[in-house]
C-alpha cells in the first residue's frame, strides 16, 4: 500500500487478522487515528516501511498523538524514532547513541539520569566513607563529608569545595575518575537530548 505524500483527514487501519502489507507512508499528513490502539500497534505499522527508516511517519504520529494530549504516547513514538535512525548511523555514532539512550532515553526520560545520580551517588558515598580520602598536609581544608564529595566528582559544573580539598589514592583515585567521567557522560546526555527536544517544539 502506497500512502507516500498524500493528505487525508482521518487515518483508518483495521487489523483483520491477516498478515499485514507492505506500508508505504513517508510524507503521508493526516489529522487523526481511527480506531485508537495502543501506540506499539501504531509503531508496528511504521516498521513495515520496505524503504527502511523514515523519519517524517514517525514525526506525523507524534503530532497526532500529541494534538489529542496523549504526550506520552508521542514521546514514546519520538523515541523509538532515534532508536530506528540510531540503526543507519556508523558505529561509532551508534556507541553514543547507546549512550544517550541508556541514560536519558535520547531526552525522552530524563527521569533516567536522576536514577543514575542516585545510584552512583550512593556508591561514591558509600566507597568514600569507607575509604576517606586525605587532604594535602599543611592545608586547610573543610570537614570531609562523603556525599558532597561524591556530587563533587559527579556534578561538572558544581563546586561544593570538596573535590579540591581531599585527594583520593590507591584504588578509590580510579573509583574518582569513574565517577568525573560518569558526571560528564551524564550532563552531556542529558543536554543533547534536552536540546533535541525543546528544538522539535
């Protein structure tokens, strides 16, 4: 079935049962859905493209779904959209799709990042009022405190003073650069995605 560019009010598919055809759909415009599945069984249709992945069938579903206020349905067919185009990219944009997908759902759920801080924020905490790191002799420095000075490591662009102040050695030095790194993945994941979003609006 060819649909390629056309404009049509109401988007009727039925599922009869039968195996589905081939569905050409990119430039298709339409207003709404009738009937109204579940969003899966929309994306579902957009996967029979023989042409592979097109990103406007995708961009059409979601204005549907968000002009009918079903905005986590549209945020649902936004991101199975980059995880779709992540699949044309070379590999090394794939790696850091991954990525972005594993820790802010491409700026889809950025709940996710908040789930990783938590999570490595404990471990740091914990490592690190069980290994204490030492200041450098004759410094002043402030009262150490192992969940400052583990948001320290993981918040770029946050300056509690404690990351400054104490110095870790032997194996928790590398427990210090895991987390730095993890901070930065995080904050650079969450921007690209946060400002892949708020450009789509």
């Amino acid at each position: 079935m060819d649909l390629r560019h056309a404009a049509i009010g109401v988007l009727r598919l039925h599922d009869d049962g039968h195996e589905q055809p081939p569905l050409r759909l990119d430039g298709l415009v339409y207003r709404s859905l009738e009937p109204h599945p579940a969003v899966n069984d929309r994306l579902e249709l957009l996967s029979r493209d023989p042409d592979g992945y097109r990103p406007q069938p995708y961009q059409q579903l979601a204005t549907v779904y968000q002009s009918i206020g079903q905005d986590r349905d549209a945020r649902t067919v936004l991101l199975t959209r980059q995880r779709h185009r992540r699949t044309t990219l070379p590999w090394y944009a794939r790696a850091w799709g991954y990525a972005q997908d594993a820790t802010v759902g491409y700026g889809y759920l950025p709940e996710r990042a908040a789930v990783w801080l938590l999570a490595l924020l404990a471990t740091g905490t914990t490592i690190f009022a069980l290994h204490r790191p030492h200041p450098p002799s004759g410094t002043p420095h402030p009262v150490f405190n192992p969940v400052m000075y583990s948001l320290d490591l993981l918040l770029p662009v946050i300056d509690f003073g404690q990351e400054r102040a104490f110095q870790p050695t032997g194996p928790t030095q590398w427990i210090a650069w895991l987390l730095i790194g993890a901070g930065w993945l995080l904050a650079t994941a969450l921007a690209a995605g946060v400002t892949r979003v708020l450009s789509r609006q």
